[in-house]
C-alpha cells in the first residue's frame, strides 16, 4: 500500500501513541512485584477481570500489528538513551521547583522542613544528573548498532503541514 510521507507520519504518531498507551495499560493489569514508596494503584477489579481486560488488550495490539503490516507502516525506533535521558531531565526539572525558595508561593516552610527538602532536592537533582552522566557514558562505550538497528531520528509525533 502506497501512502505520502505525510500520512505515514499522522498514522505513524497517532497508533505509536496508542501502542504505548496499550502496553502501558498492560503493565498496570500486572501485579505489583515491588512494594509502593508514594505511588499505590488501587482497584475494584479481580484477578479474572484483570485477566480478561489484559486478553483484550492483547487481542488489539495483535490487530495494531495486522493492520501495520497491510499498510505498510515503518516501525519507529527510539533509542533507551534518548528515553531515559528524556525522564531523567523531566525529573530533575520537577525536583528542582521542590526547593523550599521555589516553594514560597505556597506559605512559609520551617526552618527545619526547608532544610530537610533542601538536602533532598539536592540529593535528587544530583543523582539524576550522575545517572544521565552514567547514561552518556554507557552510551559511549557501546558497541554501535547495526545500519538497520539505527533508529529513525525524526520524531514521529511531530505533525506538519
């Protein structure tokens, strides 16, 4: 099947986003295997709900792939670097509109509170940016991916026209 360049990048954005979000649904189906620090995922739902509603998400990412393949559509490739450094530089922006100086309009912290955010903001910002170091380095060192392997560097999510 023949398409424009166009709509390979409107159909290539708008079911990439829907794969993620159905892989992302998926993941939440599962059982939690680690134990929750602020984030808890409750549900009415039991196993054998959890269970059909995973069968019919699997059941529509297979028609995703059907559908990819009669039109032709070229998978996207994006590099885990680029993800995690992508993550990484969203989190330590958040963390740092945690410090207490950032915090005034919300009311006066502490002494003691605004010291303890402090030296946590600074702990977290640091380490996100250890682990995007980390990240470069790795990336660096690795072995370079073969021509096909090589992802696309244009941004399918991007509309033009």
């Amino acid at each position: 099947m023949k398409l424009s360049p166009e709509h390979q990048r409107v159909l290539l954005a708008t079911f990439l986003t829907f794969e993620k979000s159905l892989r992302q649904m998926l993941s939440l189906l599962v059982e939690p295997t680690e134990e929750p620090i602020l984030y808890r995922s409750v549900t009415r739902l039991d196993r054998t709900q959890k269970q059909i509603l995973r069968g019919e998400i699997q059941a529509m990412l297979d028609q995703l792939d059907r559908f990819v393949q009669q039109i032709g559509l070229p998978p996207a490739q994006e590099r885990l670097e680029q993800q995690l450094r992508a993550e990484l530089s969203v989190s330590w922006m958040n963390i740092e509109e945690c410090r207490p100086k950032r915090m005034a309009g919300y009311g006066r912290l502490e002494p003691r509170s605004a010291q303890v955010i402090e030296t946590a903001v600074d702990q977290f910002a640091a380490a996100c940016l250890r682990l995007s170091n980390l990240v470069d380095q790795f990336e660096q060192t690795a072995e370079p991916l073969n021509e096909e392997d090589e992802p696309d560097e244009t941004d399918p999510t991007e509309h033009h026209g």
